[in-house]
C-alpha cells in the first residue's frame, strides 16, 4: 500500500493535510492489520528534503511528482517490493 505525500509548495498546497492526514491513518492502520507492506511516500519526502531536495523539485504544485519525485518513489516501491 502506497503512504500518499503532498509536498508543501505555497500554503494553500499545505491546507490539503486536513484532509488528506485522517485518509493516511486509515491506509496505516488498514495496512498493519492486513500485514500490508507499504511504500511511505511522507517519508519518501522527508528524506528527500532532507538530502536537500526542496518541495517543488519534488512535485512542483504538491501532488502530481516531477520526474525527479517519480524517480524517488520508484525506487521506494521497489524497495518495498523486495522484503
């Protein structure tokens, strides 16, 4: 199960957390339960931010992924796909 991201590029993009944050527990919980393996895109995105990548590097308006983020959650699903 895929963990969704909205990467924080102005504060009406950040505004989709209010929603999307509850959905998130949800696929968590629904994911533990069923012993679901998951690709953490939030963490995905922590990380990413953290080696230096900026939010619209990422996904340029917060949700749809640039081709660098495609890359990134490409190889964090084949990560996943391993275990």
């Amino acid at each position: 199960m895929i963990i969704p991201f909205v990467a924080d590029v102005d504060e009406q993009t950040a505004r989709i957390h209010s929603d999307l944050d509850g959905k998130v527990a949800i696929i968590r919980r629904l994911a533990a339960e069923h012993g679901h393996r998951t690709v953490d895109l939030e963490q995905v995105l922590a990380d990413a931010l953290a080696a230096g990548h900026t939010p619209s590097t990422i996904a340029e308006d917060g949700v749809h992924p640039t081709p660098p983020g495609h890359r990134l959650i490409a190889d964090a699903w084949l990560d996943a796909a391993r275990r």
